[in-house]
C-alpha cells in the first residue's frame, strides 16, 4: 500500500479539502503539536477548498507505520487527489505551509 492510498483509505471524502488537505499527526503531550494545529487551522481558514486533519498518532499506528510517520507533529500536504505534495516533521512555519499548499492546488 502506498503512502497516497494509506491516507486516502483513512480520509473520507467529507474530510478532505476540494484543493488541498493538511494532515497532522500529533500526540497528547506534544508542545510544538498545539502550536503547529493553530497554524494550520489559521491557513486553511485562509485558503478556500483547504481542510486541516488532525490524528492522533498513538491511535491510528497502522496509518502512521504505512506513512512512515516518526515523530509528531509531522505534517502531510495533500493536493485534491490526495497525493502527498510535500512532508514536514516538527513545526512548521506560517510561511513554509502556504508555499507548501501554492505547490499542491497549482
């Protein structure tokens, strides 16, 4: 299973954005994790057809095996299909999350 289908199968349509999708993968005692989901959520407000997901990395291990995923906060952006465009762990910052996002709705 690829990387696109593993998200994909997790994600239903409901949750993901018409352009572009913001996936997090936090934990519950993570400092950066909170920080990283204000940014998120500020972005896709500003981003027409953006949504921001957020998991829980300890509860959906299977996902974060099959993503590969090693530390939290990681995040994934997702073009309309739901292929990954671009991957960063750690928080990232405002600026890196727009461009990211410029390169998944082009």
């Amino acid at each position: 299973m690829s990387g696109a289908e593993a998200v994909n199968d997790w994600l239903y349509p409901a949750e993901r954005g018409s352009r572009a999708t913001l996936v997090q993968f936090s934990s519950a005692f993570c400092q950066p994790c909170r920080a990283t989901r204000r940014t998120l959520a500020e972005v896709s407000a500003m981003v027409e057809g953006v949504r921001h997901v957020e998991y829980d990395a300890e509860d959906h291990l299977a996902l974060v095996r099959a993503l590969d995923i090693r530390s939290t906060p990681t995040v994934l952006v997702l073009d309309a299909d739901g292929r990954e465009v671009r991957r960063a762990a750690g928080q990232p910052r405002r600026v890196d999350v727009i461009a990211a996002l410029g390169e998944a709705v082009a």
